[in-house]
C-alpha cells in the first residue's frame, strides 16, 4: 500500500519543484511565503505507516528561524489530522493542512539572539526599535549546499538529467581542447 501511495505522490507533485522524496518512507515539501522567505515540512513513515501517525519533522536546516510557537500548533494540528485519517494514506491531505495553516502569530523570530533577559533603558529606545522595521538576513549556503541543491533540482526523482544540461560545459571543454592550428 506504501508503494501506491508513492506513485500517487510522485504523479501529484510530478512538476512541483517544492516537493521532494528524501527516501522511500521520507517526504519534504517547501512552502514558500514570499521572494526571501520558505519553511520545510518533513513527513516520515514509520514501519507500521498507515496504521500509525506519521513523524513531522520541523527541525530542520532551512527553519531555523521559525517560531517556537509555530511549530508546535503546527505539528498539534498535524498530530490531530493524522489521527483522523489512520488506517488510510495522508500524506497528500497532511501537505494541504499545512498549506490551509492559518497562524495568526508571528512566524520567524526577528532576531537571532539567544533566549537571554535584556532590560530596556528607557521608553525612547522601545519607541525607535518598535517603529524600525526587521531586518531578515538572507540564507548563506556553502558551495557545497550550493552544489546539492542544484544537483537536486537538475536532477529528476531517477536521478537522471535531463538531455543537455551541461552544454556549456561542454562548449567550454572543446574551447581548451580545439586543435590550435
């Protein structure tokens, strides 16, 4: 049952770039919020899958700045639709809950800060820190994330690339190597 159930997501979200099959019983989706700002979700099967919930896994990499709090209504929201729905495949149901998500709070921290009391001064300094707007740094990747993430995308679910790919490599490569008459 498993197995149909792959097939079923893999045509679903054949052209979706946001989905990924990490392995055979593990499943992440991007939801993306705007131009700079995205949160990954993780769906996991156990062995007994689909008699028991599935493992939500919000702790990754790319989440880094979510919110505590939005995490934890998330996966409670999860834990109760995938209580529901045992027995019966949901993967596909669980993607859309989370897209149908409605978090009236504030989903990223503002700062990267430690969780460490600060005291304010005076009522001046809430005022202009208040009327400031944040600042989001945008994600610095390695060369090797760099790398991985466009071997991901290039790459299809076979892991297999599409015809032509590379041809300015290729063009380069007879450039070096022509005959130098």
């Amino acid at each position: 049952m498993n197995e149909e159930e792959v097939e079923v997501l893999k045509s679903i979200y054949e052209s979706d770039p946001n989905f990924s099959v990490v392995n055979e019983n593990t499943f992440q989706y991007k939801f993306i919020l705007d131009d700079e700002r995205f949160y990954l979700a993780e769906i996991h099967w156990p062995d007994d899958y689909p008699n028991v919930i599935p493992k939500f896994n919000l702790d990754l990499f790319s989440n880094r700045l979510l919110t505590a709090d939005f995490k934890r209504k998330l996966i409670e929201k999860l834990t109760n639709e995938a209580n529901e729905q045992l027995g019966m495949p949901m993967t596909y149901t669980l993607f859309e809950s989370i897209k149908d998500f409605a978090y009236d709070g504030n989903l990223f921290q503002t700062n990267l800060t430690s969780n460490t009391n600060v005291t304010v001064l005076s009522t001046a300094t809430t005022t202009s820190s208040a009327l400031a707007a944040p600042v989001v740094k945008k994600e610095q990747l390695t060369k090797s994330q760099k790398r991985r993430q466009w071997n991901h995308r290039v790459g299809g679910d076979d892991g297999q690339k599409p015809r032509g790919y590379d041809w300015v490599e290729i063009v380069r490569h007879l450039s070096q190597t022509a005959n130098r008459d």
